[in-house]
C-alpha cells in the first residue's frame, strides 16, 4: 500500500485553489488548506502547495504567510503566483508579460521530475499577466513555451518545483499529471523506514507457546488473537512512544501473506479514550506458521533465540470468580422503558442500552483467557496487560478494518442464542435472519456507519453490501452487514469520524449518546471501545470491545447490552443480555439478580 502524503495548500486568496486540492487529493494525497493571512500550522505536514492568486509576489499583502513555506525544507510546489514567489526569493526577477488568461499553450520541458510521464510539448493552460523575467542562479528552467517564456523552474539544491500555468484545469487535463508526480516526489523523498522480517521455516510453535516464552512476563503486552486458526494473531511487547526515525518517514515492507502491523496498538475506551503506544517489534502466527517482524534487524535473532527457551510454567488456577449484574431485571427493564418513552417522542430512533456484570478479582491471567478462546473461538481475539489493566476478549465484530486503501466495517445487530438441538438451532438461525425488528435494527447501524464513513471516504465509494448476513458463533447467531468504502483520509481521521462505532451508540449518535449517559449512570470505560493496530503502512484493523473481560486494580468487568426500538421487546432484550454473558461462563460464575 502507498502511504499518503499529507500537504497543507496555502492559499493565496484564489478562485482554482480548490481545483488543486481536489487533484491532490486525487493523486493520493491528504490535504488541508490555509488561508495566506494565517500562520501556518506545520504539525504533521510532509509537503507545501503554494496557490496561484492575484497581484505581485514582492507585495507581502498579496502572499502572506507563503513566504514561511519556503523557509521550512519541505516539497514546495508553487503555482502561477507561488512560482513567482519562489523565483524572487531566490534574487529573480518577476515582470509584465502579455496577457494570457484561459488560454491554452504548448509547454516544451525537459522531463525532469515534475514532467516525468508528459509529451514534450503537452497542452496547458495560463491564466497570467506577470512571468519569471530573470531566472535567479539558486533556480533552473525546466519548461518554457514556444515564445520563450519561462513555464517551469526548480532549485538546484532544495526540494521546490514551480510552474507558471495552471495544472488543475479543465481546459488541458493532462497537465495534472505534475501534481501526481510532485505528490510521487514528496513520498519519495521521506526518510526510509524498513520492516525487517524473518519467517522461521522450522518452527512449529503456536500462538500461545509464543506468548509464554516471549511476553508472558512483560508489564505491557499485547495479542491480537485469532483463534480459529485460518487467519494470524500478532503478538508484541509495545514500548510508550515511536522511535523518532518514524515520523515522516517512508515505509518499506515487505511483500506478506498478512499486513505488517508494526506501528500503533492498544484499544480506544468509550467514548473518547485513546490508550496506544508502539510496537516496534512483533510476533505473526497463522497459517504458514512463524514469522518475525522488528524495525531493528537485530532483534529478530534475539527473537528467534528466545523462542527456543522453555517457557514458565503457567500459574495455578485462580479460584473461579463472581461477576453480577449491577441492574436487577426490574432496573434494566426500567431503563429500556425510558428508552423507549425518548424514541416515542422523536429523541432517538435506535439506543444501544448497556449494563455491567462486576465482581472483585481474584487474580485472572493468561490462563483464564485460554479458557475463554478455548470456549469462544474468534478471529478478533484479544488478551492485553496494559500496566494494571488486563484485557481478555473474544469479540466477534470487526469496527474498521483498512487495507489496500479501502475502509471496512461490520456492525452487528441482532442475536439469537445457540440452540440446544440441530433443528432448535437452525430455526434460531432462521428468525434471526427473517426478523423485522432485528433487520430495521441492523438497518439503521448500517446508515449511521455509512454516514461516518463517507466523512473520509472519496465520493461516491461508500457501498453497504451484503446486508443482513448470519454468522454463526460458539455462544450466539449474529446478523452482521458490511459497509465499504475507498479512504481519502488518514486512518486516524478515519477513526475520529467513525468512534465510537454505531453498533454501540445507536443514532443519531450524538444525541442517543447524550440520553445513553443519563440512562445508564456510569462509565463504559474499555467495554464498548475498540482493540488493535494501526500500521505504519497505512493498515487498520480494529475489533469493537463487546464479549470482553476487563480487570483494572481488583475489579472485574463485562459489559453487555442491545439495542433498543419502539419495537423491543423488554423481556427479550433482558433475555439477549444473559444471551451475551455466556461466553464469560467458561471462567465465571454470573448472576443476574
């Protein structure tokens, strides 16, 4: 996957300005655009577009804070006005010339970088009535018209490109093709980060026996667990901040049967809480077996050395603990009626009502959640020790996954127990996906999924399809739909416009979260949140925390709950909660008062 480039456009006050930005954008770039009369916020930028707009290049007035772009040792693209800019600054000179506005001229060049791919000469077009007279001995020409006049300059020794005409326009879009490549120059000019991997043929260790004898002693670790066995589990011991190589930098992976997830990991808690921190290093098992990831080639033979060495031995057995609702049927019956009196008179139209099964800890670990996976297979596992939290999942749903540019989700809404026969449970299956009550609840997640996602999604790319599918798991039968979209954002603007996830908000999210907070009278902290990675190449897979057992300090948690229509049924909601709590019957006994 190419990593995107993030380019602010400084506008000098022009009517094309965002004609540029939408063929930056086009070229793969992420944008954001600042007026000339405001200071630059130079967080995060990796490349500069300076606009063209009216007047002259030595009026401060007319160029504002341009000027500041070129003084930072970033790409710098000027057009038209900003071209001028760049040529002044070096000692130029910038004159009148005849008028050419709209007008369509042919541009000879020399195909250098910004020209690379373009016929010499290619149609562009010019809207200007001042040119480069004096070329300054810092600059070069790089493209001229018939008539001589200067059509393209770039610096001798630092990275700025300047091109009098008018690339964005309609008129000659051929000519958009400079963007693309200043973009491609941008990239390309990154410091170089590698991934250093080894596959280790001969090892025949499963994701456990990795974990014990790599980070069962660690104070942070992480293990994305896929426990079905036909995808990978990633495993790492994360450190607290990158390393300063990796901003900015341009990474090199290699080609993989799964994504190289080095980068960030950790969870995000309901509904703003963000607890990541970087892995550098890391641990895949899957289907063809062991691999090693690591930002420092030397770490994989300590990796590798180590996972010879006889794991400790697990623990003994906590004694099992006791986890009770803190609503009785009667509150959580009172709640749901609450609900629903707020949809009656147009507050909400779907509310995902939670509550939490809590209970002292006696000292869960690593052994309590094999238990759980053994119990709950799960391709979106998670067992976590974050400092003094511990996090054991087995959630079933998929919040945002990106790969190859494309953003999905797939929310769940509707459950149905496992039968206790083969024809009990076939005709579970069977209401679950007929149901209208479920179909409408699935329905309106899928709308408010597809509104966020198209926040950051380029236009026209947002597809639901297949909606309303049944998948079937260990504890329960969900109905799952899947929202698409191609991602013209970063993946944390992905996460910004998409967190918390619908399926655990209801909508309209803002107002339903406002109610929910009221209703419900604590926090959901992790339950409710999302567990996993966001890569460095650009990949995102993040699980929704549901099905999950949290212990911070001496408290055990687990979060269940629904969502709630005009049309629930509060006795059939109260039944799918106990429905939700069974996995956690593998480690717990469970009450529900």
């Amino acid at each position: 996957m190419r990593m995107s480039v993030s380019v602010l456009v400084i506008d000098n006050q022009d009517s094309f300005t965002l004609n540029i930005v939408e063929a930056l954008r086009a070229a793969g770039a992420r944008v954001r655009v600042q007026p000339n009369t405001e200071a630059p916020c130079w967080e995060g930028v990796e490349a500069v577009v300076i606009s063209p707009g009216p007047g002259h290049p030595g009026v401060p007035g007319d160029v504002g804070s341009s000027v500041e772009a070129l003084r930072r040792g970033l790409p710098v693209l000027g057009v038209c006005l900003g071209h001028q800019l760049m040529a002044q600054e070096c000692g130029g000179a910038v004159a009148r010339v005849t008028p050419a506005h709209g007008t369509i001229s042919e541009v000879h060049h020399d195909g250098s970088e910004l020209f690379a791919g373009l016929p010499s000469p290619f149609p562009a077009v010019r809207y200007h009535s001042l040119a480069v007279t004096e070329v300054p001995e810092e600059m070069e020409v790089t493209a001229r018209i018939a008539e001589g006049l200067v059509m393209g300059l770039r610096h001798r020794e630092k990275p700025w490109w300047g091109v009098q005409f008018h690339p964005e326009s309609v008129g000659a879009p051929e000519a958009a093709r400079v963007i693309h490549n200043f973009v491609d120059e941008a990239r390309r000019r990154r410091p170089a980060l590698r991934i250093h991997h080894r596959h280790l043929a001969g090892c025949c260790l499963d994701a456990v026996e990795v974990y014990r004898r790599l980070y069962a002693r660690e104070e942070y670790a992480l293990w994305l667990d896929d426990s079905t066995g036909r995808g990978y589990s990633f495993l790492s011991a994360p450190r607290a901040h990158p390393p300063q190589e990796v901003a900015g930098a341009r990474v090199i992976a290699p080609e993989l049967p799964f994504p190289p997830m080095l980068g960030w990991v950790g969870y995000l808690t309901y509904p703003r809480g963000e607890h990541f921190r970087f892995a550098d290093t890391a641990v895949a098992v899957g289907p063809t077996g062991v691999h090693l990831l690591a930002l420092d080639q030397a770490w994989l033979d300590r990796a590798e050395r180590a996972l010879l060495v006889t794991p400790p031995e697990l623990p003994p057995p906590a004694p099992r603990p006791t986890l009770r609702c803190v609503d009785t049927r009667e509150e959580y019956l009172g709640k749901i009626a609450r609900l629903q009196r707020e949809i009656a008179v147009g507050e909400t139209y779907e509310a995902c009502l939670t509550t939490q099964l809590r209970g002292p800890s006696p000292g869960v670990g690593l052994g309590d959640y094999l238990a759980l996976r053994e119990a709950n297979p799960t391709p979106y596992g998670a067992y976590l020790r974050w400092g003094a939290t511990q996090i054991m999942s087995t959630s079933p749903e998929t919040f945002l996954r990106v790969r190859g540019g494309v953003v999905e989700s797939r929310p769940i809404k509707g459950t149905r127990p496992r039968g206790r026969t083969a024809s009990e449970d076939a005709a579970l299956r069977e209401d679950l996906a007929r149901n209208p009550k479920d179909r409408a609840e699935n329905l309106m997640v899928v709308d408010l999924v597809r509104h966020d996602l198209t926040r950051v999604a380029r236009p026209g790319t947002v597809r639901a399809e297949p909606l309303f599918e049944v998948e079937t798991h260990a504890a329960a039968h969900q109905l799952v739909s899947t929202v698409r979209a191609e991602l013209a954002a970063s993946p944390w603007e992905l996460i910004r416009a998409a967190f918390p996830g619908g399926s655990m908000t209801g909508a309209p999210k803002k107002r339903t979260m406002e109610i929910l907070a009221s209703v419900e009278e604590r926090q959901r902290g992790v339950y409710s949140g999302a567990i996993g990675y966001i890569a460095l190449t650009g990949e995102v897979d993040l699980a929704m925390t549901i099905r999950t057992l949290v212990e911070e300090g001496e408290e055990l948690s687990y979060g269940v709950g629904g969502a709630i229509l005009v049309a629930s049924d509060p006795e059939a909601e109260y039944q799918e909660i106990i429905t939700k709590a069974q996995p956690l019957r593998a480690i717990a006994e469970v009450e529900f008062p």
